[in-house]
C-alpha cells in the first residue's frame, strides 16, 4: 500500500485506521476462529461428565455435538448475505455476542434438552463470524498482502482441533464440564472489546435480495446429510433408512444446484466455479479436507485406546502439530513466492497423504520420538496446505464478490472437515466391526487401516491441483505473472 505524501497530514491522518485494521483485524479473526474450532471438539471429551451430572446415558448427549455441527453447516451460506445488509461489523459482533450468551446458557444448563438447544444458537454464531472475519480482511488488504495475514489467521484452524481433547480433558479434570462452556465468556468479551474498536464496517450499498428458497433447499440438505453422517451405523437407523435420507439430502442439494443457475441472485453463486484458482482451491481442497479433517478423531482415539495413553498424555502428543503449524507461517509465503501454488499444492499435498499413511506405523512399544516427529511432519504439511488453498481461493476473485466467495469457501470447508470426521469414524468402524471398542489391538489395527484409506483419498486429491498454472496465485505469492512464465518458459525452451 503506498504511503501518503508527508506533506498532507490530513491524508496522512486518514490512513491511520487502516493502518490499525491491518494491525489488530487479524488478530480479532484468528481469536474468533480459535473460539469456533475449539468449541467443536472441546465438548468430546466431557459427555461422560456431562451424562453423570444430567443424568443421562452418554449415547443421548451426541446431539450436543450434532446439533451445534447441524447449526454451523446449515447457517454459513446466510452469512455473506447479511454482512451485505448490516455491515461486517455489526454481524461479527452480534455474532460474538449470541455465541459467548450461549455459552453462557450451555454452561448453566439444568438439563440435557436445554444443553442441546442452547448449541443451536452457539453454532449459528459460529457460522457468523469466520466468513464475516474472512470477508473483512479480502476487503482489508490488497492481494499481495493476503497471503501473509491468511497465514496469521489460518494457525487457531490447526490448533482448535488438536487443542479441544486436551483442553477440555484438563477442564474436566481438574473444574467441571460447565467450564468448558464458561472459558469462552472472558474471551467474547475481549473479543467484542477490540471488534468495537478494530473490525472494518463493509456494506453493499445495494445488497443482493435474500434467496429464501435456496436457503431452504441446501440448508435442509446440507443438514440432512450432516445429520446422517453424524448418526451412521447407530442402531436406531436402518440401512434402508440411512439410504432413503442419503437420497433426499442429494436430491435436495441437486435441486439447489438447478435452482442456483435459474436465479439472478442465488444464495451461493456457482458461477463463481468458473474462476479456475477458486474452483481447484475449494472443489480439490473439499475432497483434501476429507482425509485429513479424520486424524483429530483417530489421533486421540489410537492413543488413548489403541496404546493406553491417558487423557492428558494424548493431549500433550497433539501438541507437536500445533508447535510446527505455527512455524510453518514463517517459510510459507517464500515457498509459494518460488515455486508457486501448483507445484507446492502438488508436492505438499502428497506429502500430506505419507504422513496419514505412516501414522499405521505406530503401535504399542513404538517410541515416543517417532509420534512426536510424525506429528511435526504433520503440522508443518497441514499448515502448509491449508495456508495455500485458503489464499489461494481469492487470488482471481474479483472484490465485488469477495463476499460471497467467503461465504461459499467457508461453506464447503466447514462441510467437508465435518464428513472428514464421519468418514474416519466409518472407516475405523468397518474394519473394527463387532469387535468391543475396549480391545486395543483390535481398534489399533481398524485405525491403521483407516489410515491408509484417508491417506489414499488425500493423495487423489493432488490430481486435482494439476489444472493449475504455473503463474496461478501469482497476485497473492508475488511470483511471476503470466508474462513472466511465458518469458522464463521461452528461455529455458531456446
């Protein structure tokens, strides 16, 4: 951004809020993320807690987690549109208001019912804020600078998922499974303190009338099949039933799909696929996000049941991946500057899918400098990876419908890390069988097969980052530009 001359202090003095968003906008995103990732795995490790303190079975508390996964998926695509009506700021902070209340209200629940209903709201907050904190910074910052304040903002998406078990499980320990719920009221109020102060208010001056009938056909199918996902193979579905809901959610999703092509203002523009940066970074990175959103539930579980770690220590193995993810912010941007997305998605991609694979390495007597250095390898690739398909997603599109770009992005990454969790509990459940979940060398084996079934799906997503160009991203890297390619491609060839 170029600097105002000196000798006009009224431009000068101008620029200083700006200058402040780019300081702190960051910051307030990441802690809102961080807030929004941890809460979504941090209930997991209380249900026992809470079951006892209910007075209910364990099984019937899962909708605490279905329930605020269901709230999160279906609300998210609404979420552009009314940044566009009220501005980003009032709906980033209403949004972090409505999520610390339901907090409030999930920590002092009398009862399982009112937990359940109080994560409702807590999840439609949740869908609030990340694609509102995302818009603001593409409106924020220019192109050349997105990539760095992404790779602030990514690192609390790596760290909430590995950090939940292990705080919530601490929590349990030594508080009460309401704190759970409470440790987020400090946190919404200093986050509302410096949204006040630092959130940007972007508003369309003619926002996009509401698609009510889109919202209804891919919000309910959206919900159903998250829905399924979350309940397959309980006993109170049927095959035949689980096959009939599958149906409906596709057919409703599909339904969407016409719908949003025969509307001037759908609730998530499909055209925006055209855009070969943003179609390769959330269509390949969606069926990337399946193998890995998988490992937050096998990790814990290898550890704990499959090597007979306690809570605690299963914990502290997590936190390998979250030290190098942070550290990977730092070698990323020069990564992508000199080679450029496509060959770094490519390579890093893959070298995602060997790390799942070699996770089947450990096993009871493993030593503990091997676990250690897989989960290492693993934060620095997912870092990597993660950081390049969200930067890389808005490099082409164009500011007029960063919104909506947000909106949708968000959409399918929320999706495919919840049916990535699905999908590795389905697959560790269909190599486990009716074998006891209490028999540690049997689950051992199903997750080391689970592994090499996640790791084969992330390895075929790199063919998907073969459509990229070279000089692709290129206004987000600061690598060469088409032109530049074009010449050094000449060069080489002469």
């Amino acid at each position: 951004m170029t600097t105002p001359p000196s000798e006009d202090p009224s431009s000068l003095h101008s620029m200083d809020p700006l200058n402040a968003a780019k300081r702190y906008l960051p910051w307030v995103v990441a802690t809102a993320l961080f807030m929004e990732q941890l809460d979504s795995t941090i209930v997991n490790t209380g249900i026992p807690a809470m079951s006892a303190s209910l007075g209910v079975s364990p099984l019937s508390l899962k909708a605490v987690v279905t329930s605020y996964i269901l709230a999160l998926a279906v609300s998210i695509p609404v979420s552009g549109w009314l940044a566009e009506r009220f501005g980003s700021k009032q709906v980033f902070m209403s949004a972090v208001a409505l999520f610390t209340l339901s907090s409030l209200l999930c920590g002092l629940a009398p009862s399982a019912p009112f937990l359940v209903a109080a994560r409702i709201p807590q999840g439609i907050a949740a869908a609030m804020m990340m694609p509102v904190g995302r818009m603001a910074l593409l409106h924020t910052f220019d192109k050349s600078e997105l990539l760095k304040a992404m790779n602030f903002v990514i690192i609390p998406a790596l760290l909430g998922p590995l950090l939940g078990p292990t705080v919530g499980g601490l929590i349990v320990h030594w508080l009460s499974w309401r704190d759970m719920f409470f440790v987020n009221l400090p946190v919404g109020v200093l986050l509302l303190f410096f949204a006040q102060k630092h959130m940007p208010n972007f508003q369309s001056k003619e926002p996009r009338p509401l698609d009510v009938k889109g919202l209804l056909l891919f919000g309910s199918g959206v919900g159903i099949l998250s829905w399924l996902l979350e309940i397959f193979g309980e006993h109170g579905l049927s095959n035949a039933q689980a096959l009939v809901w599958l149906v409906i959610s596709l057919s409703l999703i599909g339904a969407y799909g016409v719908h949003a092509l025969r509307v001037p203002y759908p609730l998530l523009n499909l055209a925006l696929f055209k855009i070969r940066t943003f179609r390769v970074s959330v269509l390949g990175g969606f069926v990337t996000r399946l193998g890995v959103g998988g490992m937050p539930f096998l990790l814990p579980l290898l550890f704990q049941v499959g090597l007979g770690m306690p809570v605690w220590q299963s914990g502290l193995l997590m936190m390998p991946a979250a030290l190098a993810a942070m550290g990977m912010k730092l070698l990323s941007q020069p990564m992508l500057k000199r080679w450029g997305y496509r060959s770094v998605l490519m390579v890093n991609t893959l070298m995602v899918a060997v790390t799942i694979a070699s996770y089947s390495w450990v096993m009871p007597g493993s030593p503990l400098i091997l676990i250690v250095m897989l989960g290492m390898m693993m934060g620095l690739f997912n870092s990597l990876q993660f950081s390049s398909m969200n930067s890389m997603a808005y490099a082409d599109v164009p500011e007029d419908e960063s919104a909506m770009a947000s909106t949708m992005a968000s959409t399918l990454q929320q999706m495919s890390m919840s049916f990535g969790l699905a999908c590795g509990s389905l697959v560790t459940g269909y190599f486990l069988g009716d074998v006891p979940q209490t028999n540690g060398v049997a689950v051992t084996r199903a997750i080391h097969h689970a592994f090499w079934a996640l790791a084969a799906l992330t390895a075929l997503s790199s063919l998907s980052f073969w459509r990229l160009r070279p000089w692709d991203g290129s206004s987000v890297s600061g690598g060469p530009d088409e032109r530049e390619a074009d010449k050094a491609s000449e060069h080489s060839s002469a």
